[in-house]
C-alpha cells in the first residue's frame, strides 16, 4: 500500500459511508504483484485504484497488465496519475484505463487545477462532485477558470513534446548522479525497482546518517527525507515501510528530485556536496562505529522511546 | 523547521566528536536510543581521581537538534563533578538551544 494520501483518505470516507475496501502490498521493489491483485477480486469489485508512478520513489506500476486484469472481470480501473502525466507515456486505451487523475502542479502546469478522464464508453457513471449549473457533463458544477485550464492544457501540450529528450536527459543526469554516489559511498541502496521507474525521482538510504541531519547538511539542495523527526510523528514514511525497508533505513533516506529545469553541473555539485556531508556525519555517527567495529547494529536489544 | 543560531552553530561546528581509545581508563560511554526512532546518542566522559569530568566526547545519529545538543552538551560537562553533570537536566539544553518542545 503505496498510495497517496490522497486516495488513501478517499478510501477511509468511502469505508465509513459503507464501502468495503481491499488494500493491497506490494513487492519489495515496490510495484504490485499481479496474482495478488488477481486473488483480491471478488463478485462485488467495482473498482481498482492502483497509482501509474510513486511520488515517494518513482516506482511505475504495471498499468496495461492491471488495465487488462479489470477489463476482463468487468471492473473500473482508476489510476492516480499525478507523477506520470507528462513523465510517461500514457494510453487510456491501450491501457483500459477508465478514470485517470492529472495534477496541473505535478507536471509543470499551475497550481489549483488539476483534471479527471472520465471514460465514455464503457461508460463510468460519477455522482457530481459539486452541484450547480451542470458544467463538466455535470460531474463538476461551477465556471472553471479559463487561465487555468489553458495552463493545464498548455502544460500537457509542452510536456508531450519535450518527454521523449527530457526523460532521456534527466535519465543520463540520474545515472550521472547514482554512479557518483555509490562509487563514492558505501552502504548506499536505492529505494524501489531500479528499473520499473521514472529517471527523475531517487530515493536513496545512506546507511547510518538520519536523513533529517542529513538535509540540514546540505542546506543549499532542495530534498526531502523519508524520515519524519520535524512532524508530529517519529515514524518514517508508510512508503518504505510497504517495502519492507527497515524503520533504521527507512530513517536514512532522502528523496532526490531531477527535473526540466536541472543542470548537468547542479546534479554534480548535488552529489558531491551529498558526499560530503555523509562523510561528515557518517564520521559522527555512532552506527557506522559500530558498522565498521564489525557490530551488527539490527542486533542490539534497543530500548525504543 | 527553523532552527536558531546555537542549534545551527553546534550543528555545524560541532564539538568534541569522537569516541575515546578502546581500552582507556576512566572513561564511563553511554549509549541511548534506538536507530528505528531516528535517533541514538553515544557520549562517553572522562572523570579523574577527584569525581571532575575532565574531557567528554560524543556520536550522535539523530536529526540536527540531536547532534547540536549532544554537542552543547559535551561541552557543558567538561571541569563539572559528576553531580553537577547530573544536574544539567533537559531543561537546561531546551532551554539553550530553544528545542521545540
Ligand atoms: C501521486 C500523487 N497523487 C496525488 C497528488 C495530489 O495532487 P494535488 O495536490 O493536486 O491534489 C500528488 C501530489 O501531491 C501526488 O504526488
């Protein structure tokens, strides 16, 4: 269970409004198992909603195996969208995707619009989201703002053209930067499947250094970390855990974005001021000690707070 | 978050890093925490025939208020007696270092 919170939240309304809701895992490389989804069918399944690509790591799920899976039994196939519009390539059709969200701020377009495609035929009947003046097929009352779509569209339109070289590009810059880090690093893992993935989003566990600690060292990059000291809970991130990844590792992790408007130099200078820092505090850390001492850190009887 | 001055200058200068020889005498290590919370400090002092804390080291793994007060507070122990260091409670470090609380 990878999903954003979004979904997510939409799945607990809809149990307290009576629905019955199957969640699934997934692999260790994050992406779902087939058979599993297969198994979880039942007579009553009226819909699947399995994310095209994780926001925390970049993982693609299988969307025209699952695509085909509820077409043959009849069942609507919603996917999350947000990160693979623009990023992937995309076939409702090909695909048997039946409803499908789009993100206006996830793919370069303006915040406070995003897009719902609803499919016509096998026709998915929705209840209006808002009521009014029947805009939108009637799904969405109330006048959108023109702006805004037109940003979206215009986002949509610029992304298609630029994806086939920018995902090369931010490919070659991601490899670029992996290869840095791990000849420079030991104890460096990858989060989710290396392959099944979209280039521009890396998250990595540096064994040993907490990744909020880690963020602070490297004040001049813009990442995020997988560990969540600064919220109101100790506990890391759902994602990693759904991976089997273990809460110390789960701690360690950072969350590394390469986008349309990165620079060759600024993924390198990335990567060696990254290098620097987990030196630093690998240097101060009491685990690596440990590590290096030969200790097997996983087993000492913590006393957990 | 914002951190403030202190927490930033211990973070980013941090003192007293490091762990005794293995081995050497008079030297009492604690070890707190646990990796799967996010944080675990090792601090280790040095105390002479008289009780006084004559030098203090630590490691910490742990986000930047935890390394900055590990830091602040192997500085505080150094020429306090062992009571003294007792008494540098929690308080005290929230209070220097204005910790979120
Ligand atoms: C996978 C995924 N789904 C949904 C969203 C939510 O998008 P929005 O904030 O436009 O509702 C995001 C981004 O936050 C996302 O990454």
């Amino acid at each position: 269970m990878t999903e954003h919170k979004c979904v997510l939240d939409t799945c607990r309304h809809l149990e307290q409004k009576g629905f019955s809701v199957t969640y699934l895992p997934v692999q260790k490389n994050g992406i779902i198992d087939l058979e599993t989804l297969k198994e979880a069918f039942t007579d009553e399944t009226l819909l699947v909603s399995i994310m095209a690509v994780n926001n925390e790591i970049g993982v693609i799920q299988p969307l025209r195996e699952i695509g085909a899976l509820c077409r043959e039994r009849n069942v609507f196939f919603h996917t999350d969208a947000a990160q693979a519009v623009g990023k992937i390539p995309l076939d409702v059709n090909e695909m048997n995707i039946d409803l499908l969200s789009i993100s206006g701020h996830k793919m370069y377009g303006p915040m406070g619009i995003g897009a719902l495609y609803v499919r016509r035929k096998p026709r998915v009947r929705l209840t209006a989201q808002i009521n009014g003046g029947g805009q939108e097929r009637g799904m969405r009352s109330g006048t959108l703002s023109p702006a805004l779509c037109v940003g979206l569209g215009e986002a949509c339109a610029l992304s298609q053209e630029k994806m086939s070289q920018e995902s090369a590009r931010i490919r070659y810059y991601a490899h670029l930067f992996c290869k840095k880090i791990m000849e420079e690093l030991p104890e460096v893992y990858l989060n989710g499947d290396s392959d099944k993935r979209i280039p521009g989003n890396l998250n990595l566990s540096f064994a040993h250094v907490e990744g909020e600690g880690l963020m602070m060292a490297i004040k001049n990059l813009c990442v995020s970390s997988g560990s969540a000291c600064t919220s109101a809970s100790l506990e890391p991130s759902y994602v990693l855990r759904a991976l089997g990844v273990s809460e110390e590792l789960a701690h360690t992790s950072l969350r590394i974005g390469i986008g349309r408007f990165t620079k060759k130099e600024e993924v390198e200078s990335a990567a060696a001021q990254i290098i620097t820092a987990v030196n630093k505090l690998r240097d101060m850390s009491p685990l690596w000690e440990m590590a290096q001492a030969g200790v097997d850190v996983s087993s000492i009887d913590w006393a957990s707070h | 978050m914002a951190y403030n001055k202190k927490v930033i200058d211990h973070y980013e200068n941090p003192r007293n890093v490091g762990s005794f020889e293995n081995g050497e005498k008079n030297v009492g290590t604690g070890l707190v925490g646990a990796p799967s919370c996010g944080d675990v400090m090792k601090l280790q002092i040095k105390v002479n025939s008289q009780g006084l804390i004559t030098d203090a080291k630590f490691k910490t793994f742990g986000c930047g208020s935890a390394i900055a007060s590990s830091s602040l507070v192997t500085e505080k122990f150094k020429g306090k007696t062992l009571k003294e260091a007792e008494s540098i409670a929690i308080v005290i470090l929230q209070a220097n270092l204005n910790c979120p609380r």
